[in-house]
C-alpha cells in the first residue's frame, strides 16, 4: 500500500542558504517566511543607517 505524496515547496534560508521545507504551521503565511530556524533569523542582517 504506498502514499502519493505530493512534494513540499522548499525555500533557501536568506541567512544560511539552507534549504527547508514547508511546514503545517507556515500555512497561512508561507510567502513571508524567509529564515529556517530562530536563530538564523536573529542573525539576519541588519539594515545600516545611513545619514546622508
């Protein structure tokens, strides 16, 4: 008896350039989710302030 599952979306962590996989609780806002773990996410570079 064998499953036919469909194949996750995967994305690339802006941070580490890992790739992951779509999870359950990212159903709602997939499109938003750029970083694979916390911790790369409170890596993410920040913006530099610039005073002209």
């Amino acid at each position: 008896m064998s499953t036919n599952k469909k194949p996750k979306p995967e994305k690339s962590c802006l941070v580490c350039g890992r790739p992951f996989t779509w999870r359950k609780k990212w159903k709602k806002d997939w499109e938003q989710v750029k970083y694979c773990s916390k911790k790369c996410q409170s890596l993410r570079p920040k913006p530099q302030d610039n005073p002209a």
